[in-house]
C-alpha cells in the first residue's frame, strides 16, 4: 500500500477528477478499482481518510436521494442537489442532460423536484432541448413544474419556450390546469399570451375555469372569463359552471357567470338543475338566490328520475334547507317516477324525525339524533353527487 500521505492525495484527486474518470451514464463504480463504499471504509479505517466524509462531493455520492434511488446518474444527483460546478464537469466529459433514469426524469427535472431554479437556468442554457422531454408518453418539465407546485420554475420554463398547451397523460392536466386551481395569476397570464388552451379538458371533463369555479377563486374565474373561457362548458357528467357554484354555494361566482351569459336553467346529463345541487349540498343562501332571481327556477322542478331539490334535501336529512323549500312552496307530497315523495325519501334514509316535520306543517325543532350523514342513506335515494 503507498504511504498515508500520498494515498490520501491520490484519492482526493480521484474525488476531484469524478466527471472525467466516472461512468457518465450509471453511479456504480468511481474507477474500476475504487467504489463508493471503499471510500467510506476507508474513511472508517484511519483518521486520516476521515475529513473524506466531510467533503460535500462524497457526501453526496454516499447520501441516499431520490435521484440516486431512481438509478440516475452523477448528472441527475448534481442536478437534484444544484451542484452546477459538477454538472459542468460531467458535461464537459461527455454527459447528457437528456439522460433518462429508471424513472425516465432528466436531470432537469431532478432539479425541477429541488427547486433549484439557477441550475435550471443553467441546464436550458446549455441545451435548450431538455425544455421537452425527450419522451412523448411523459410529462413535460413544465408540467412537473406545475405538478410540484414550483411556481418560479414554471414562469422560467414558460419565458424559455414550454410547450403551454401539453397536458400530461392520463389525467389530462395542462399547466393552466395547475395555475387555475392554486391562485397562479401571472403565470395564467403569461400561459394565455402564450395560447394556452382555454378548453382544455383533464380526464374528468374539466377546463381550467371549472377548476377555478371548485376553488371559489373568484379573481382567477374573472381572469379566464375575460380572456375567453367558455363559461357553458360542462364536465364529463353535463355539469355546467353554475353547478359547481352551487355545490360551494358562492354566490359571487354565480353572478359572474351569469354576467358572462350562463343559463340559469341549464339542467346536468340527469337532469338536475343548481337548485338541485344547491338543496343538495345545503346552501341555503344560493336556493334563495336562485328563486328571487330575474328567472327563477320552479321550486318543484324535477329530474330525469322525477326528483325535486326537496327529494335532495330529504334524502341528505338536512332539516334547514328542507323547511326552507317547504315553506317557499316545495310540494312534500310530490312524487317521483318510483312514487316516492320526500316524505317517503326522508323515512328510507332513517330521518324521521325529518320526515315528521315534513308531513305535519310543523316548525323545525332540530334533533341531532335525526342528523344523519349520507353514509346511513339508502343506496340510491341520495341525489347523486
């Protein structure tokens, strides 16, 4: 063995010269006679090797990250921890920073994960190309970004040339998507500019205005509005905008989308009209809304399946919002295309107490033996969801 001395250099000029003489493409061997775990045996075995765990390169080759659990190389590892000084090296020796791990991340989006918004900077400097992902069937880096909620990245990749119309597959999102649902309102900006899809679809039916809407962000619903959403755009299930006010009962929203020409009355592939969802989500404040506005809806108004909003608000055994519609002129005894009434639906969905009230005119006295969830409601007697 060479003296301690000279040994000890030999090594420190092996952790220094790692991009030229480690495999670019695997982590496994530094040199073909030293490995990662040599060194820390080494740095074990004698006082004088110990200051090896000190330095940051090897601590990085023996600390355990997702990079180096997803089988990425140097290249990915130093992109993950925005070591730009190593990335260089390793790219001056010949890597790539399109190389795909075993997770088919690049590098760029190792650092992405990391926030590391300079190495990013660096990574499309130096090639441009990573700004895509170099397979069709994965996400693109800004969807990543958006996906992890690394909102100065996305605003970078959008300024670089991201592709603002990708979505990501399976679920569909596009980045407006991401934007639209977590208040990103000078990245929607910068992705409408950009043409970003203002229709674009996920797997369940839903723009990025619907998504807004299920936020009750009523700054982002105006912002997509204004640049040209389509507020009648329904989901996979013929849900229209205005259901989804109504299930979080915002009324400002509501408004808007009236104001954008919205129909009130536009009823969902089962029939249901925003007086339905709203009995059914108990927002009182929005059945009001609805039945003093300029058209209102009928307050018996049926479904495909002849149910009224009071059939919702009996099944859900919501008292409140079942004596509100009573006293505002819900017919109780009106049956559906089984023959059941709400009282009926009240008594099968274990309120009776609810049903009670119903069927006598009384006042509501409130019982909370009689409150109910919808888990104790017989299978199909809920107004659907």
């Amino acid at each position: 063995m060479p003296e301690m001395d000279e040994s000890f250099d030999v090594v420190l000029q092996i952790i220094d010269w790692v991009g030229s003489i480690c495999s670019i493409s695997r982590r496994d061997p530094l040199t073909p006679n030293l490995q990662r775990i040599d060194i820390y045996n080494l740095s074990r075995a004698n006082r004088h090797y110990f200051s090896l765990l000190s330095l940051p390169l090897t601590r990085k080759m023996l600390r355990k990250t997702k990079a180096s659990r997803s089988g990425g190389s140097y290249l990915h590892l130093a992109a993950a921890k925005g070591d730009i000084s190593l990335l260089q090296r390793l790219v001056n020796a010949g890597g790539d920073l399109q190389a795909m791990d075993t997770l088919q991340d690049t590098p760029l989006i190792h650092a992405i994960r990391s926030g590391m918004i300079e190495t990013c900077k660096w990574i499309l400097e130096m090639d441009p190309r990573t700004i895509k992902h170099p397979s069709e069937n994965e996400l693109d880096p800004l969807l990543h970004a958006a996906k992890s909620k690394q909102w100065n990245i996305a605003r970078l990749l959008v300024r670089a040339g991201s592709d603002v119309r990708a979505s990501g597959p399976g679920y569909g999102f596009t980045c407006l998507h991401y934007a639209a649902k977590d208040r990103q309102y000078e990245l929607a900006l910068a992705l409408i500019e950009r043409g970003a899809d203002l229709e674009a679809r996920n797997s369940h039916g839903s723009t990025p205005l619907a998504r807004a809407v299920k936020s009750e962000d009523e700054q982002m619903v105006q912002l997509l509005l204004e640049a040209g959403a389509n507020g009648r755009a329904t989901d996979r299930e013929g849900r229209g905008m205005l259901h989804l006010a109504a299930m979080a009962g915002n009324l400002t929203i509501a408004e808007l989308l009236l104001s954008f020409g919205v129909d009130i009355h536009y009823r969902d592939d089962l029939g249901r009209t925003s007086l339905h969802y709203a009995a059914n989500w108990d927002q009182e404040d929005f059945c009001a809304w609805i039945l003093n506005s300029e058209a209102p809806i009928d307050i018996n108004v049926a479904d495909n399946r002849g149910r009224t909003p009071l059939h919702c608000a009996a099944s859900q055994g919501m008292h409140d919002i079942s004596m509100f519609l009573r006293d505002h002129g819900a017919d109780c005894r009106q049956a559906d295309l089984d023959g059941l009434n709400a009282i009926d639906i009240a008594m099968m969905t274990w309120h009776g107490h609810l049903a009670h009230l119903l069927a006598s005119g009384e006042t509501i006295v409130a019982s909370s033996e009689d409150s109910c969830s919808s888990e104790n409601s017989v299978n199909g007697m809920v107004c659907p969801n």
